[in-house]
C-alpha cells in the first residue's frame, strides 16, 4: 500500500492562476448567507468542483464539475473516478489532492511493473536447443488430450464395470386385441346389457349382441375415432 504523500508544493500551481485560487478559496467560505454555488475542490487536470443548492430540493445540494480548459469538448476531460463517485453521491467526502496523488503513483507503480514483466518475457526464447519447452511446440489439440497410462486406463475399465447399469424403460404396452379371449372383452361389455330388458330367450340375443361387441372393438382397436359435427342448436330468442 503507498502511503499518503505529504505535499511540499502545490501540484496545480502551473493549471490553476494564483488569483483564481484565492478567488475559489473564498467562494469555498459556506458560512456566508448570500452565497448559492460552493467551490470543493480540484483534480490534478485543474478542474473545479461545486455545489449549489438545489431549489427542488433543499436539503440536497447539487454538483457539478468546470473543465479548466472550457474550450475543449467534455470528452477530452479525463475525471478521475473519485470525483465521480462524489458527483454521483456514492461518497459522502469530496477526495483530497493527497488521494489523488497516491493513486497516481499507484498506477505508474503498476505500469513500470507491467512494462518489466513484458520485457523480461519477451527476453525468454521461445524455442532453444538446451531447453526446449514441449507445450509449445505440441498444438493446442495435443495439449488438451488427457495422457493415461495403460494401467490407469485398465483400472478406470474396472471401476466403469463395477458401476451398476440401468437398464432402459420399457415402452408402454399395447394390447392387441386379436390376441385377447373373448371372456376377457366381454368382461368389459356394460353391465346395463340387454339382460335386464328382455324377456324370454333375451339370453340368446344377449350372446349375439356381446359378440358384436367384441367384433367391433376387435376392429376399432388403435384407430381414431371419426369426427362427427353435431348439428348446431337454434336458439329462440
């Protein structure tokens, strides 16, 4: 961690005039009544930042940022994050230019290492005769092949044996009626049979009818039944 810099000179002192300093210093007084815009603090660019009331809502200021260098589109000006987290009210202090300091030699610290990582890979050849490193030289589809031996390859077989296999579901079973009695298709005839309708010698028609029955549905056996419209009712109205 980089430890907080003690500032022996002012860092925007070649950004920001002398006078317009001493003017941002007072405007930066909250004390005074009839003031209505406050000014906060720079970045190292030389920005300004500032707070105003806001009429909609008084109990929360707005804020804002003014470029150093208004000529230049808002593209061009590079925020640092931590004024952006303050105008965006993500935290409840504005950074200081101590903060700011630190975490620009923070990221030089982190490029110089980056910059000295890149040259000391680019130092290593990356193919000699001394120390020639197979995985370079095998293709990506040879890497990633796994490389057993023959006798872990016999004992992964075991073990893939010993594993119980589930067998397959059935498919579900149709019946055929060909092959069915006919004391089992009568056992579905309706019991509501012409039994209990006829008179005398009904036994014998009843016979007749339950062969039918179980003719047809010998035949209807697997097929869709036909579509037949209904005739539509009239409503008297």
């Amino acid at each position: 961690m980089i430890p907080t810099p003690v500032l022996r000179f002012n860092p925007i002192a070649d950004k920001v005039p002398k006078w317009k300093r001493i003017y941002h210093k007072w405007r930066g007084i909250q004390n005074m009544p009839f003031k209505s815009k406050y000014f906060v603090g720079y970045d190292l660019d030389g920005n300004s930042y500032w707070e105003f009331k806001n009429v909609n809502n008084p109990g929360r200021y707005r804020r804002i940022v003014e470029p150093a260098k208004p000529d230049l589109s808002l593209v061009d000006h590079k925020i640092p994050p931590q004024w952006v987290q303050w105008l965006r009210f993500t935290r409840p202090h504005h950074p200081t230019l101590e903060e700011l300091i630190a975490d620009k030699q923070r990221q030089e610290l982190l490029q110089a290492k980056i910059a000295a990582y890149e040259a000391k890979w680019k130092e290593i050849p990356l193919k000699t005769a001394e120390n020639a490193d197979e995985s370079r030289d095998m293709s990506l589809e040879d890497q990633l092949k796994p490389t057993f031996t023959e006798a872990e390859l016999a004992e992964m077989a075991q073990v893939f044996e010993k594993v119980p296999q589930q067998a397959a579901p059935a498919p579900p079973r149709v019946p055929n009626m060909a092959a069915i009695e006919v004391e089992d298709i009568i056992k579905h005839y309706p019991e509501n049979g012409p039994d209990t309708v006829l008179a005398d010698g009904g036994r014998q028609r009843d016979h007749d009818l339950k062969m039918d029955y179980v003719e047809k549905e010998r035949d209807d056996s697997g097929k869709p039944a036909e579509w037949t419209p209904k005739a539509a009712v009239r409503r008297r109205g």
